[in-house]
C-alpha cells in the first residue's frame, strides 16, 4: 500500500509539471551560472523528477514548479523542504534567463554540454 501512494504521489507531480504548458527539459535542465561562472548551480530533469544542486556537490534538493505564467515567461519554483524562498526564472530566450532567488537578481546563462 506504501508504493501504491509513492507512485500515485510521483504521477500526480509528474503530471503537474507537464500541466504548467513548458518544457521542463528544455527550460530547466542543464548548468545555469552568472557571467563569471562564479555562481552556478545544476537543475537536473531525470524521468519526472527535478533536482536542484550546486556544483560542489554540497547542496542538493528536489524542486518543485509552483506556476507558470506564459505572458511574462515566468517560473516560479522552490526548493521542497528547505527554508528557502521561492525562486523565480524569467525566461530572456532558451539559454538566458533573469534568476531571482529571493535576496538578489541576476542574469544566469545554460552553460553548454562538454
């Protein structure tokens, strides 16, 4: 019965992310860091689930997509169980966004694939 609702669980989140209207994959997933590569951070989209971590390895969660507003091109997500505020991505194109984390903004570039 603890898996019937841990996979209920997990199609109703899938299903949400797909509800919003974007493509998580594409939006999302990949390395984002500022100009400097001195603040980055890696959202990884792997079969429904997105995690968010830094790039040394010493922070990781799970996140969680709260809306999508297509006119402005804004996602808004949190981090799942942490203290953190939400997070906010204004879609500039495919690789440039406007990140607000709650205390300051920033311009964040998807870093290509090596």
């Amino acid at each position: 019965m603890k898996y019937f609702y841990l996979i209920l669980l997990f199609s109703l989140f899938h299903f949400h992310v797909f509800a919003q209207g974007f493509s998580v994959e594409e939006f999302l997933n990949g390395q984002w860091c500022d100009k400097e590569k001195s603040d980055c951070f890696n959202i990884i989209v792997d079969s429904g689930l997105i995690i968010y971590e830094t790039t040394t390895g010493d922070f990781r969660s799970g996140l969680e997509i709260i809306n999508y507003d297509k006119k402005k091109g804004i996602i808004t997500w949190e981090l799942i169980k942490t203290s953190r505020k939400t997070n906010k991505f204004r879609i500039i194109s495919k690789n440039k966004v406007e990140f607000d984390n709650g205390n300051r903004r920033s311009t964040m570039y998807r870093q290509k694939k090596k």
